[in-house]
C-alpha cells in the first residue's frame, strides 16, 4: 500500500513509521487511518519485531491535531472516535510500540506518544497536553493515559494549564523513559528496538497483554490473567531454547515459536 501522510519502512528486526505532513506533522483523518493500515501490515508481519513511530523533520514530533480541517464538517464526533481507536490500538498491540519523540509534541502528538509503549523524547523537546489552551480537551485519551502514567495530582495540574513539559521534567515524572541528545533519537530508538529484537516474542506479546489486563481490573483479575500468560509461554520452544541456554551459559535464540 502507498502511504501519503507517512512512510513505513523496514530495517532488521523492525518497522519506522514516520509522520510525514510537515510543518507539524499535523493529524487528520488521512493520516489516522494510514497509520491504522500501517499497523495492519506490520502486525501480520513475523519478521517485524518492534514498531517505531516518530515525526519527519528535527522540530516537532507531531502538534496535534490539523485545526484547518480535523474539526470542520458535520464528522468531528466519528473523527475523534476512530482515532481513539487507533491509538488504542497501539497501545494493545502485540509488539513493543516506541516512540522516537524527535521534537514537541503536543495534543495529538502527546496522546501518540502515552499510547506507545516506550517513550524517547529529545532533550530540548517539549511534551504536554495543551488542548485547554484553545478551550477544549484531549480527545484522543489524554485524560485518561495522563494520570495513568504520573498520577492524578500533576496531570490535572497539566491538563487543566495547558502546560509544555520540558524534557527533564518529562523524563523525571516517568513520562518518558530516556531523554536523547540532538539528532540521536532515532538512533536511540532503533537501538532499543534492536535489543527487542533478540527477546522471546511470545513473552514479549503476553507481557504486553497481562500488563494491559491487569491495569483495566484489580489485581485478583489481573494475577489470573498472568498465571494463564505464564502456563502459555511455558509451553513454547522459545521456554525450552531459553532454559536449555541458561545452563549451557549462552544467549538463547529465540525464534517465537
């Protein structure tokens, strides 16, 4: 599939999918429902063993929603409710998500970032929820993903002031989980996908998943929904390949099986 508002390319054991509608990268429902496709193609993919999602350019991630059009029209409600779905999606997707946050996101562009599963994000970027500022609220799960990762206290205090956090504050409130020099997120991203790519993907799935479980219940739901991902991976090859290989005292080889 051609893709105009971003590209996918593959490399090794994972797939960058870039934002590509500059100046800012903005979100429309184009893009949504491209990125929607890119998943598609990569979640069918065994070779692909991470995803990366960063913005083109080194200024800005992504700032949000494009406010020239996302809004207009008779769709506004549908826009919102599918791009929640998307970003969803992301969250509950079988393979690690990374977000290289290469320059500000704000808005839509945080709610990409929170919806990822890790978060690298330049040190001279700022990050933030700003919708308040234009009179209005997240649409894409701020609200909720916010206070989910650093609590309800602070993420009122951002949500309700608009605020841009910058990047030290970011990584000090845990809503990021490394900070990276000019020109190097994408770098740092890729690394990490490459230490991905040589963890068991059966376990690295069923984490993904009892995680996300276990955070939507309390915890007697959630320690169930663990002993059943634990009894799964018990049964793989990639179990016996690990075990055999810690008492052979070599790396193990995983092949997701």
């Amino acid at each position: 599939m051609g893709y105009e508002t971003l590209t996918l390319t593959r490399e090794e054991s994972y797939a960058v999918i870039t934002l590509n509608r500059p100046p800012a990268n903005a979100i429309n429902e184009q893009l949504m429902r491209e990125l929607d496709a890119a998943l598609t193609a990569l979640e069918k993919d065994a070779a692909v063993r991470s995803v990366i999602i960063t913005g083109s350019g080194d200024r800005i991630f992504c700032g949000g929603a494009d406010l020239g059009s996302a809004f207009s029209g008779g769709g506004v409600e549908e826009f919102v409710r599918y791009g929640t779905g998307v970003l969803r999606r992301i969250e509950r997707f079988p393979k690690p998500v990374i977000a290289a946050v290469n320059g500000h996101a704000t808005g839509g562009g945080c709610e990409i970032a929170m919806a990822c599963h890790f978060r690298i994000l330049k040190e001279t970027a700022r990050i933030g929820q700003t919708e308040s500022n234009l009179g209005i609220i997240p649409g894409y799960g701020g609200t909720q993903r916010l206070p989910r990762l650093i609590g309800r206290t602070k993420a009122l205090e951002y949500l309700i002031l608009g605020t841009q956090i910058p990047a030290p504050e970011a990584l000090q409130l845990g809503l990021v989980n490394k900070l990276s020099k000019e020109g190097e997120t994408l770098n740092d991203a890729k690394a990490l996908a490459g230490q991905i790519g040589k963890r068991a993907p059966i376990a690295t799935r069923l984490i993904l998943q009892a995680v996300d479980e276990g955070l939507n219940t309390d915890i007697d739901h959630g320690l169930d929904a663990e002993v059943r991902a634990f009894v799964e991976t018990l049964k793989t090859e990639d179990a016996a390949e690990g075990i055999q290989a810690f008492f052979q005292k070599r790396p193990a080889q995983f092949k997701g099986k």
